[in-house]
C-alpha cells in the first residue's frame, strides 16, 4: 500500500512539474512575440514617419507644371467636386490646368493661395484664389499629395494634410473650400478621431503676406502643415 501511494505521489509530481515547465515555455514564447510585435510596430511607425516628413520636403522642389499629367484614375474622391462627377460619371481632378504654372513651386503656389486668408472674416485660406486672381495652390498641393502618398492608398490607408495657423498660444484650422487634400472627403481634418492607428506628422509654413504700400511692407504669417494617415478600407467617397 505504502509503495502505490509513493508512486502515485512520484506521478503527482512529475505531473505538476510538467505542468510548471509547460507554462513557463508558453510564458516566455508569448513574451517574446509580443516583444518582436512591439518593435516591428515601432520600426514601421519610424519608417512612415520618415516617410511623411520627406514628403513636406518635396513641395518645395517639385515645379507645380510637372503634375499637370496627373488624374484622378476614375476615383471620385479625387474630383474636382463630388456633384460634377455623380452628374456627368466622368472623373476630372484638374490637374492640367497646372500647365501654365511653370517655375513656380507647390509650396509657392499654396503660400500665394493662402496669402489673402483672414480668419477674422472667417475667411477661406485654400480656395485656389488670390483676391479676385486664381492661384491653384489647393489644386497643385491634392496634386501632388496624390502622387505621393499613392503607396498608401493602394495599401488601404486614407490621408489628409490640412493647415492651422497659429494664433498667439493656439492654432485655428484654415477651412478648404470645396474638395479637400484627402483621398477620403468624409474626413475635415487630421483632429477628427481615426483610431489608435493614426500616424500625424507636423511641420512649420510660414506665409508673408504684404500690402500696397510703397515699397510695400511684409509680415511673416506663421501656420503649420499637418498630414495624417490611418488605415481603412471603407468607401471613401462622401455620401
């Protein structure tokens, strides 16, 4: 009797210890994937970052004539404005009319589009106007966007760059009139709640805006650029 219970005691234990070296092997495996997760997350938000940050860059070096040529690939979020694409079916973002913009940068095209912005009129700083002239910085800059954050749309993600001027200790957002710089119009700016998943990247633009004085006086108008991506792969299309 007393030899069935040592044995039965012996497997007891050996079942237990098991049982023990078991759960701390899954213990270690689970932290260790978690770990790797972890950094693999971080590395790819370090490489969007980087990513995000390069693309304020080329605004300044890409001719605002170079994107005439591009369209909008029959997506209507890249319209010119959602009612003439439902009505006529046929897509047309516009771009070409940048043609006639030679040796003018995107980041100068947009700055001469927000130079007339007056928030307490509550004016529009993008409407692709300059007083009564055209300036298509609004155009030039959905252009542009377009092109680069094209590895993001096909990937499934949405973006948007709007632009806050700073005004003593806050900053009030610069309404865009019409279709904004997004590939998703149901989205008004980079402050909207989009997930745990959103990456938003911010950059100092500064705007001098003059007057007719003789020579004329300029003063620096300090906003800031914002560009946000998040992933989704709903219908991006206002409805």
């Amino acid at each position: 009797m007393s030899n069935a219970r040592h044995a039965q005691a012996s497997l007891f234990d050996g079942i237990t210890f098991l049982t023990l070296v078991m759960t701390s092997i899954a213990i270690i495996f689970v932290s260790l994937s978690g770990y790797g997760s972890m950094q693999n997350s971080v590395i790819n938000r370090a490489h969007v970052t980087n990513y995000l940050q390069n693309s304020f860059k080329t605004i300044y070096y890409v001719d605002a004539a170079a994107l005439s040529s591009v369209t909008c690939n029959d997506e209507p979020y890249y319209c010119n404005s959602e009612s003439d694409c439902r009505s006529s079916g046929n897509c047309v973002m516009g771009c070409e009319e940048l043609s006639t913009w030679t040796g003018l940068s995107v980041a100068e095209l947009i700055k001469r589009d927000m130079r007339d912005y007056d928030q307490a009129s509550n004016g529009t700083g993008l409407d692709d106007t300059f007083g009564l002239s055209r300036a298509p910085g609004k155009l030039a800059a959905r252009c542009a966007f377009k092109e680069v954050f094209q590895p993001f749309s096909t990937a499934g993600y949405s973006y948007m760059v709007d632009f806050k001027k700073i005004v003593g200790s806050s900053a009030a957002q610069v309404p865009q009139a019409g279709m904004r710089i997004t590939n998703n119009q149901q989205v008004t700016s980079c402050d909207q709640e989009m997930g745990k998943e959103k990456l938003v990247v911010n950059a100092p633009f500064k705007v001098f805006k003059c007057n007719k004085a003789s020579p004329p006086q300029c003063e620096g108008q300090d906003f800031i650029m914002t560009a946000c991506v998040w992933p989704t792969r709903e219908t991006t299309a206002s409805s």
